[in-house]
C-alpha cells in the first residue's frame, strides 16, 4: 500500500512541474523578445503564477475554471515582465524588449553559445540578418555578363584605345548599375 501511495504521489508532482513548465513557457512566449532563462526558473514561474493566479482567479470568480486559468496565465505572464523589466533591465516593448539581455540568470552561457554560432549577442536576430545581407551584396560579385564587359574594357585600356580616365570613369559606370 505504501509503494500505491509514493506512486501516486510522485505522479502527482511530475503533473505538476510539466503543468508549471507548460505555463511558465506560455508566459514566456506571450512577451516578446527573447528570454532565456533555465528550465527550473520556467518552472518556478509557472508555479508561482499558477498558484497566486489561482488564489486570486477563485476569490474572483467563485470558483470558474476559466478564470482561475487564464488568471494562472496572466500572472504568469506578469512574472515574465517583472523579470524582464527588474532583473534583466530590459523595455518590455519597442526594439530593445528584441536584442538579447545583457543579464539575468544564465544569460554569460547564453550570450557565449550566440558567440560560438557566430551571432553577435548585443544586435537582434533581424539586425544581423540585415548586416549580413548588406555584407553580401557589397562583396558579391558582378554578373558573368559585367565581369566579361570588364574583361573588354581592360583589352580596350591594354590596346591603348582608351585612356585611365577613361577606364576608371567606365568601369566606376558598369558597377553602379
């Protein structure tokens, strides 16, 4: 009977932390902008705001499921900006709520696993795929038909058929376009 019991109960706190955990990323994923954090902190948040959202969701509503629920959430949620806001001192909103943190818990292996993928940790994912893109196209290079243009302006130069002015004038023309 006693093995019946320690079963039921361990059952009881796994269904519990997985319930937490499920909330507590909801919460996450409802702000945006990255926030990572370590699991535990996922599950402390959602067990937190499932508890006090609860308590404050039945003294409201006499008991409705509903919004015990979506209070269990909201606080959760709340939970998430406070933590974003106080502890990571970042805006809720706006461009800076989408860079990175700069703190928080876990956030030095964080920053260094974005280093190591050759992400820079202080610009938001869209900036850097911007950058890259500008870089890209600096560095691309000219069509096969503009390097053979290039290829002909080079024999005019080489034949003495027109000058270095002209050269220069010509090909700063054929790479603009």
């Amino acid at each position: 009977m006693t093995g019946l019991v320690a079963a039921s109960t361990l059952s009881t706190v796994v269904a519990i932390m997985l319930s937490a955990f499920f909330t507590g990323a909801l919460a996450r994923f409802a702000v945006p902008g990255p926030d990572p954090m370590p699991a535990w902190l996922t599950i402390a948040i959602g067990l937190v705001g499932s508890a006090v959202g609860a308590v404050v969701g039945a003294a409201l509503s006499g008991g409705n499921g509903f919004v015990i629920s979506f209070a269990s959430l909201g606080t959760a949620i709340l939970l998430v900006i406070g933590y974003r806001r106080f502890v990571q001192q970042r805006p809720i909103t706006g461009p800076g709520a989408l860079r990175p943190p700069r703190r928080g818990i876990g956030i030095e292996h964080y920053r260094e696993r974005l280093r190591k993928a050759g992400l820079d940790p202080d610009k938001t994912l869209v900036e850097q795929i911007s950058s890259q893109r500008q870089g890209a196209a600096e560095t691309a290079q000219p069509a096969d038909e503009t390097q053979e243009l290039l290829a002909k302006l080079i024999d005019l130069h080489r034949a003495n058929l027109i000058t270095d002015e002209e050269l220069n004038e010509k090909r700063a023309r054929l790479l603009a376009q």
